[in-house]
C-alpha cells in the first residue's frame, strides 16, 4: 500500500488527509489532525491533539499528552499513550488501547475489542455491551469483577487486574450481570469479590 505523507510543523497545525491512504504525523503542538477518507495511518507527538480517523479502517497513535482520538467510521486500531485520553472508536469493530494513565474509553457502535496491558493504569469504558464487545488482558493470570453500588443501585462493575491496574465499567445495561461481563473476558481467569459500596 503506498502513502500520501503529510507531517507537521512544531507549532499548533491543523492537518487535513485525503481520500486515499494518508500518513500523518503530528509532530508537537496543539494539533488537530483529521484523515478524511481512506485507511490511514496517524500519530500524535507532544502536545493535546485531537487524531480523527474519519472513514476507513484507519490506525491511530496518541503521544505522551492528553489526547482525544476517535476512530470514526471503520474497523480502527486506536492506541492512546502515555497521556489521560479520551478514545472514541466510532462505528465500526474497533481494537482500542488506552495505554497508561487513566483513559476514558467508548467503543460506539460495532463488535470492540478493549485491550489492557500491566501498567495500564485505571481506565473507564461508558458503553460496553458484552453480548458484543470483549475485553482482553494479555499480561494477566487472572482478574477480579467487583460490582459497584451506590445509594444501594448497582452503578457498574470493577475489573481489578493486579499491581493497582483495573477498568470500571459505567452505565452497564441492568439486564446483564456479573457472569455475563466474565463471559467475554478473553486471556484472563476470572474470579468474582464483593461489591463495592460508594
């Protein structure tokens, strides 16, 4: 597959792809990237940017900051960094790592695939729906699903992966439980521990 290269400068830029395969680095500042049509490869540097995938099955890197990426419509690859990010996958089945620090995670619409390593601090996922999306702890033995109730209603669910990692699980359908949340858990043992009382 052959690129359009498009770089940036070291001060705030707004970059803009094409309708075809587009390479785009950010380099630092305040940048706003947007890869328009195409399956595009784009990465951030310093600085808070905002990465827009646009349509295609694009791949995304973030940086050391806080960024925001979404992936748009496509199958995306989005990867947030070292920052505290906010990482939207758009439509499409989308492969989402928020990387370290803790990110804020949508998968939107589509069969997702959140992945967590160790050191990935604690992040958030707002939409999960594990008749259709997975979680996957490829460093992990094992992990521990408490649920989370507050004013004695059960608000969500917290996955403790070890070493102080975990992801909490926000706005969870009351329909599902705690089971079916370890039923799409891939590369872990899953055990359950007692609910957390906020």
């Amino acid at each position: 597959m052959s690129f359009n290269f498009i770089t940036g400068t070291d001060g705030d830029d707004s970059l803009l792809g094409t309708d075809g395969a587009d390479a785009i680095f950010a380099r630092n500042g305040r940048d706003t990237v947007d890869g328009a049509g195409g399956n595009d490869e784009i990465g951030g540097a310093d600085g808070r940017d905002l990465l827009i995938g646009g349509t295609g099955n694009d791949t995304i890197f973030g940086n050391d900051e806080e960024d925001t990426i979404e992936g748009g419509a496509g199958n995306d690859r989005l990867f947030g960094g070292r920052g505290d990010d906010t990482i939207v996958g758009g439509t499409g089945n989308d492969r989402i790592t928020g990387g370290n620090r803790n990110d804020d995670l949508i998968g939107g619409d589509g069969f997702d695939t959140f992945v967590f390593f160790d050191g990935d601090d604690s992040d958030t996922i707002s939409d999960y729906n594990p008749d259709q999306d997975v979680l996957s702890f490829p460093d992990n033995n094992s992990v521990t699903i408490r649920e989370v109730v507050q004013f004695n209603i059960p608000t969500g669910f917290l996955i403790e992966a070890g070493g102080g990692d975990g992801v909490r699980i926000l706005e969870f359908n009351p329909t599902y439980s705690s089971v079916d949340l370890a039923n799409s858990i891939l590369d872990a043992n899953v055990n359950f521990g007692s609910p957390i009382f906020l």
